[in-house]
C-alpha cells in the first residue's frame, strides 16, 4: 500500500462526534484526515430561517454545559451561538401513571442553563465552518468502502478506489459502523423493541425554557425547547419513544390526530400542539462495542455505544469520548510516542468504557421502571420521585451529573 496518501491519524464519520475529533487532534499539531460520506457543501451554506414554518431539523441535541464547553474549547461554538440555539433553565420530569414529580434548575445549581437545545445540522455546520480553517484534509461525499492493514501500517479504501493510510484510525462512522466490524470489535447489543418518533410543533403556550419528560409504561415523551431568529418561544422538538406497534399506530396517524394524541400525552402542559414538520420514527437499538480499541484504531461516539435517547445523552458521551481521546493524544504527542501507542490506546478506553456502560445500565433502569406496571412499584416511584424532588444535594448531584460537570 506504498501509494497510500498518509496521515498520522484518520478520522472516519465527520458527524457530530468525528467532525469534533479531527479538529481538536489537529490544533494538537498530527497531520489529520477526515473521511466524510456525505457531501459538506450542502451543509455549511446559510440556513434558511425559522419562521412561522417548521424550517427546524427534527434531529436536535440536548448538549450538556461539559459539550458546550468542549466545543469552546475547540474555536467552535461561536458558530452555534450564532445561530439559532436554546438555553434551557428547567427540566420537569413526571410520571404520567401518578402523581410524582421533579423538577430542576439551573438556579438551585447557581448556573446560567442546564444545557443548550441546538439542532444537529448547526452543530455539525459550525465544525465544518471551523474545519475549513483548520489544517484538517477534508475528503468529502466519498464512502469508505474497505479498511487495509499492512505491516505497522492501516487505512482505508475509498468507494473512488483511492487508498488513505495512517498510524491510528479514529472510527466514527456512526451506529452501524463498517469500520468496527471491519476490525472484528464485536458489540453486545438489543433491541427494544421501541421506536422513537421526531418531529418539531408549536405549542399555544410558552415552553418557558423547560425540557419537559413525561414518562407512561410505553415510553418517555419529551418535549424539548427550541427558539427561532427572532426568540419565539412557541417551537419545540419532541422525541415521542414509544413500543413500536404503538409507534406505528402513531405514524399512520393524520396530522391533527396526531397532534391531538401528542397534546393529551402532554397532559396540556404547553396548550394546543401544531405538527410542523415531517415526522420521523427510529428503530431503539442498545449497542455497546466491548472493545473500543484494536491495533491501530479507536472506537468514538455511536461507533462504539448507542443510548435510548430518554435522557438525551448520546451526543454527550460521543462528546466525553472525544474529549477524553484528546487529552491521551496530547499525551502521546508530548512524549513523542506513536498516535496509535497502545498503551496509549488502553487509557482511553479504560477512561471511557466504565462510564459509557453506568450510564447505558442508568437508562436501563430508568426506563425498566416506568414500564413497571405493578401497583407497589408504581407506589414506590411516585413517592421517590417526590421525595427526590424534596432532596436538594442529591438532587444537584444527578443534575451536575447530567449536565456533564463530574466528569472532568
Ligand atoms: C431519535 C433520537 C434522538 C436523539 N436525541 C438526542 C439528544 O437529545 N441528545 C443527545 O445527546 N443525543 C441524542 N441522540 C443521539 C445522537 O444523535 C447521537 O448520539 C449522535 O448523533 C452520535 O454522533 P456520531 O458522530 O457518533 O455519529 P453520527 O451522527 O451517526 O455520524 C456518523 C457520520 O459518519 C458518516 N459515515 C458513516 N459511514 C461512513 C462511511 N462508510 N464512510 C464515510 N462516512 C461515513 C455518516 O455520514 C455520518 O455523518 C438521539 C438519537 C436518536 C436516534
């Protein structure tokens, strides 16, 4: 493979999480190349803004204060301020099956927000925005179609034949990630057997800033605050999980049934619902690599975990994986070791499996126990719910957990 072009590291999947990566290892000084399959044009020209119609992307992210502080850190969230984005100062979670409830602030936390709502496709813009200042190879609007390994040496083959080599390969190719399975990194996965459906509305009442979760035996409902150019504060992004024969039910739906159902799954915390975009529905799939690493690569972000999406948490561990793979770089880069050094290789994992895997068992849990139908669990989760609510360092402590803030 001599007539590979070559890098020190290859990153794969310039989405939210790899588009993060390449930049950060680059401003650490390795020769960078990011393999994108989508084509990035499309992607960085302005966005048409958000008026009256549903112009928002229904794929949005709750990102954490510890993301927001990542992406800074990285020259890229000036970009998103820019843009359209939503603080949130409250997040209000109950049981539609009784009477508990909780409720967080950013004030009791002595914060400004618990996090910010932005839509996927402006975080990823602001990256591709801060890439093309950087010293980073965008290969763009080409599959990776093979993965080589010769020697010390590995890379990729692109769909145009073209072959790309490095010392490290950084797999963030998503989900259903080729280069994982290229590298024999087997997962422990399920399904369960829940589908979760997308789609912005507007509601006749404010949001008021507050991410509200509205949990019932089939599936957490949430409605996540959006904010459009001109502050409107009527515009949310709901993620609707429900099991999946009552998904589709959903989905067949005509737009003001639809609507209607969605409003009393709200119990009319926001007043009447409107659907304004498409709606979409994704298959629930727990995944989680066993290994994140092998000769030469790393697993980061949905490559190596996918999260029920009930406490918004998938793109902030692709985050801490991110920012954790960085800081072992920077290691190897001061001690002028391999980027693909395994010991190297070894801390990373060790810093991120643990927590990717308490979190994932958290939000098993979670969601084991609102499906519970029986009466005593009920009993006991409303009351918990009550008494948590009561509880103020404990409570502070599970929202700085959320919040991304125990985890430096
Ligand atoms: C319904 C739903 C709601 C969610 N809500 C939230 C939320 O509120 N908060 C939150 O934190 N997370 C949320 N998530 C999860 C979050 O969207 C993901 O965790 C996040 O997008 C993962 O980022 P990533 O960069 O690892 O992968 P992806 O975003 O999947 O990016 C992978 C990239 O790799 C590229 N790629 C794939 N294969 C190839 C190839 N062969 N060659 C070249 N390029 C390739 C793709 O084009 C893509 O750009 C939600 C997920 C779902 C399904």
């Amino acid at each position: 493979m001599s007539d590979a072009s070559n890098f020190d590291i290859l990153v794969v999947g310039g989405g939210l999480v790899g588009s993060a990566a390449a930049l950060g290892l680059s401003q650490q000084g390795w020769r960078v190349g990011l393999v994108e399959s989508q084509s990035t044009k499309a992607l960085t020209e302005p966005l048409a803004p958000a008026g009256s119609v549903g112009e928002f992307e229904p794929r949005v992210s709750a990102l954490s204060i510890a993301s927001q502080q990542l992406l800074e850190s990285l020259g890229a969230w000036a970009g998103i301020a820019a843009e359209r984005h939503c603080p949130y100062q409250t997040m209000t979670v109950w049981d539609g099956d009784g009477t508990g409830r909780i409720q967080f602030s950013a004030a009791e936390l002595g914060a400004d927000s618990l996090g910010v709502i932005v839509e996927n496709r402006i975080v990823v813009r602001a990256l591709m925005l801060a890439l093309a200042d950087s010293e980073v190879e965008l290969i763009d609007g080409v599959n990776v179609a093979g993965w080589w390994q010769e020697g010390g040496r590995r890379g990729v083959r692109l769909d145009d034949d073209r072959l790309l080599g490095a010392e490290l390969v950084v797999a963030a190719d998503g989900p259903n990630s080729r280069l994982r399975q290229w590298a024999g990194l087997p997962t422990r996965e399920w399904d369960y057997d829940q589908q979760a459906i997308v789609c912005t509305v507007r509601t006749t009442q404010s949001h008021r800033h507050t991410a509200w979760q509205r949990f019932s035996q089939t599936g957490p409902l949430a409605f996540l605050p959006l904010c459009n150019e001109q502050g409107d504060s009527h515009f949310c992004s709901i993620v609707w999980s429900q099991d999946t024969a009552e998904a589709r039910r959903l989905m067949a739906l005509d737009e003001g049934s639809f609507a209607s159902e969605l409003e009393s799954a709200i119990e009319r915390e926001l007043g009447a619902v409107e659907v304004v975009s498409d709606r979409f529905a994704f298959p629930l799939r727990q995944r989680h690599a066993k290994t994140y690493i092998a000769d030469g690569i790393a697993l980061v972000g949905d490559a190596a975990h996918t999260i029920h999406p009930l406490a918004g948490q998938g793109a902030n561990l692709g985050y801490s994986d991110a920012r954790a793979l960085l800081q072992e770089l920077a290691r190897a880069r001061k001690a002028a070791l391999s980027p693909a050094d395994p010991s190297i290789l070894a801390r990373y994992q060790r810093r991120r499996k643990g927590e990717n895997l308490s979190m994932m068992a958290a939000m098993e849990g979670f969601k084991q126990l609102f499906a519970a139908d029986e009466l005593p669990v009920r009993w006991l989760r409303n009351t918990g719910m009550r008494w948590l609510d009561r509880m103020g360092p404990i409570k502070q402590r599970i929202a700085a957990q959320a919040m991304g803030l125990n985890r430096h």
